[in-house]
C-alpha cells in the first residue's frame, strides 16, 4: 500500500487516503525511421515527464485536444505499449519491472475499455466469448462457472442472457460498448482505463454509459482513470481532472476547483468552449490563434507559449514547473510563480484582439 507523502503537497484531509496509482516522470517517446538503413531520425513525444496519483475509489478524468498524448498515458501505463522511461506504481509494485508472469497476474487488477468498442471485439466470437476470454485465461473457473459470470456481466451493463450468443455486428454501439465494459468487469479489476468510452456514441446512449460506469464503480469499489476530450462529460463523471498539453500535463485540481478556477490559460481556453444550455447568457468565448506544435519538435520552455496572449520571455525558455497552489490545485505557468493567483487569467483587459479571438455569445 502506498501512503502519499505529505512532501508532495498533500493537506490533512488527504494525508491518509491510499493511492492505488502513482505514475512518477513517464516519458512515452515514438521513433520515426528513415532510410535504407531504417535508422532513428526523429522522435515523436507523445508523453514527455507526466506525473501524477490516482486515490483508491476515485475517478481521475483526464482530457486535452486530439493528439495531446493522453490514450498514450492510459495505454503506458498498462503496459499495452512500452514506456520509454519513468515509473507506474500499482499497489506498491512497479509496473515497469515486472516480468511476465508477475505483469500476467496484474492483469486481472487492471483493465481498460476502448474508444472503439467494434475494433475491440473478434467479429468472429459471439460477444459471451469474449467476456469470458480473460476468465479463461487468468482463472480455473470451469465452463458453467465462465458463463455465470457472463450472463452476471451482461445483466449489470442492462443487456441480456439470450446475447451472450450474438456477434459484435448484431449489436448497435451503445451495446457494444456496455459489451466492452462487462468485458473489463469480468475478472473484477481494481483499477480501470476508460479510453474515451462514450465519445462515439449518441448523448442520450452517453448518459446510460455514464451512469453504468457510476453505479458500478460504487458496487464494486473501482478506480477510473477517464480519458476523454468533452469536458461536460469530465465534468459530471470525474472527482479530479488532468489536463495535457502536446504531451505534457499543465493543470489538475479537483473538478470543482478546476470549473470554478482554471489556473492554467489553456485551461480558461477550454472551459470557454464549454456549450452553455442557455440561449439568454452572454459568455466570453476564447478562441486560441495559431495551431498546435508538432511533437517531433515541440518548442522550448512552457509548450503553449506560441498560442498563450499572455506569454513572455521567460515562457519560451523555461519550462514551467507543475506547482500546488493550495488544495492540491496543480498548475504549470510561470504567471503564477508571481504570488498573484489572477495573473494567469484571460482577461479582455489582459490580452490582444491581435492574438486572441473574443467571442461574446449569447
């Protein structure tokens, strides 16, 4: 068991709470080769010195746009992909130093749902084979033993018995994905990555999704970590919420701190784009100029200094250290090492039409 030192920032409410997940300095570099020879001529940073810990029973929701490295996290930390370095620490063992046998057995401990949830299933199994795949291979249940389990699964994700005998394609999307997660239950993990699980699917099918998700990890007492880009849906689904950036994380906080006091500018930037179910309320909406850098070669210094109206020189050349500043509200921005928690906020008194675009909707 792994206790969170109060060196990392902790307050005494949370000085005693068990960190099931402690990923320390994770870096996740892609080659790309070239040549007759196929030599190493580039790296892509997918993830490059991302920490943080995951309470035992909570959801951690991670978000960021389209290619900002967080499947990438999700898979690293499972060991789906290797890590290029850093360490994961489940349970007190690290991830990265096991060897087969030992990575075999925490299998059953952590599991993941996939974005795709068609991709993810044999076409050529009827999905009750799926679900029971990991039984068969991680236990010694028998035959009737696996199909109990199954018809359980089916039951707790609302589909029944009588479709333990279809095939994926016989199924709309919604119920592949509930497939998907009785897959992930079977074996009764500890600890599950939810790769965008409901991004694919109708609004009204996201909710279900959503609210399965919630009732189960109450009954069986399940840590998340919840991948997604719709941060409505982070909102009402996660405890705390991670936010990356071209492979690098610049805010977490709790979810209320983050929606009632983003830290972070590209933050603020998000949480302007949030659609707001009122056609009465004037809002200010911050539309980003410029786009994101490659990760082949990022720039130097704070990765979002060529798209922030409020960077300056010390921005693009250094990179900002990952600070509390108080409540367990972490933050990467060099404006917020001034003392002046407002000095990062994306104001119209603050920035330039020239570099940002202002949008007042009603």
């Amino acid at each position: 068991m792994i206790d969170h030192p109060a060196a990392n920032g902790l307050d005494d409410a949370n000085a005693d709470r068990h960190v099931i997940l402690d990923v320390q300095d994770l870096i996740k570099y892609f080659p790309i080769r070239g040549g007759i020879l196929q030599r190493v001529q580039a790296q892509v940073k997918a993830v490059d010195d991302v920490s943080f810990h995951i309470y035992e029973g909570e959801s951690l929701g991670l978000v960021g746009e389209s290619g900002c490295g967080k499947t990438t996290v999700g898979r690293t930390i499972l060991r789906l992909i290797p890590a290029t370095s850093g360490k994961v620490i489940f349970n007190g063992r690290d991830i990265f130093e096991m060897n087969a046998s030992e990575l075999k057995s925490l299998r059953r401990d952590m599991q993941i749902i996939f974005q795709d949830p068609y991709s993810s299933l044999d076409p050529r199994l009827p999905v009750g084979e799926s679900i029971a795949e990991g039984l068969r291979i991680h236990t010694d249940k028998k035959s009737q033993e696996r199909y109990d389990v199954v018809i359980e699964m089916l039951s707790r994700v609302g589909l029944r018995a009588d479709h333990a005998r279809r095939y994926p394609h016989e199924f709309s999307g919604g119920q592949r994905q509930r497939i998907g997660i009785a897959r992930a239950l079977a074996l009764r993990p500890k600890f599950i990555v939810c790769d965008e699980p409901v991004s694919a699917l109708d609004v009204s099918i996201q909710a279900q999704v959503l609210n399965i998700l919630k009732e189960l990890q109450s009954d069986f007492g399940l840590t998340y970590l919840f991948i997604a880009h719709n941060l409505s849906v982070v909102e009402h689904f996660s405890d705390r919420v991670g936010v990356m950036y071209l492979g690098k994380m610049v805010e977490m906080a709790t979810r209320e701190d983050l929606f009632a006091d983003p830290l972070h500018p590209y933050t603020q930037a998000l949480m302007s784009a949030i659609p707001v179910p009122d056609p009465t309320l004037q809002r200010q909406r911050i539309i980003l100029q410029g786009d994101v850098p490659s990760p082949i070669n990022p720039p130097p210094g704070c990765r979002f200094h060529t798209r922030c109206p409020l960077a300056f020189d010390k921005c693009s050349e250094e990179d900002p250290p990952f600070n509390d500043y108080g409540d367990e509200h972490y933050a990467a921005c060099w404006l917020l090492e001034s003392g002046e928690r407002g000095a990062s906020k994306l104001t119209l008194d603050k920035i330039s039409t020239d570099n940002i675009s202002v949008i007042g909707g009603s």
